[in-house]
C-alpha cells in the first residue's frame, strides 16, 4: 500500500504545475491524483490550512479489487 504524505496549504492556493506530478508519483495513478485534486480544490483556498494530509485507505474484499485504493483528504488548520 502507498504511503501518507502532507501537501502545505499555500503550494496547493498557488498555482504550481509540478503539483499534480507530486501527487501521481505518489499515488500511482491519475484517477487517484484527479481524486485528490478535486478535494484540495473544494477546500476553496481557505488561508487558516496549514496542510493537507492525504492518507491510503485499503478497500475491503466486498467493496472492489483486494488490490484498490482510496485517498483520504484532510485539512490541517492553524
């Protein structure tokens, strides 16, 4: 499974191009990266986030493919 990683809150409110490379080399795929990005996006810029911490949550057997995995965004604030 992939590892957790923070993002700081003024790389994601600038817009920096390397960004979304961070996050696929990180994430493996461009469906979880697009994923992320959506998230970060609904945040709305709000200036009190400090970072973003985005963790790995396996799927369980029922839900999809042993193999599947979803990310989980959230704000840390000041």
């Amino acid at each position: 499974m992939p590892d957790p990683f923070s993002l700081t809150g003024s790389r994601c409110t600038a817009s920096d191009p390397s960004l979304r490379e961070e996050i696929l080399a990180r994430t493996g795929s461009d469906t979880a990266t697009s994923g992320i990005l959506r998230s970060i996006d609904r945040f709305g810029g709000d200036p009190s986030i400090l970072r973003y911490e985005i963790s790995p949550k396996a799927h369980t057997r029922a839900q999809r493919a042993p193999r599947a995995v979803t990310w989980s965004v959230r704000a840390v604030r000041s």
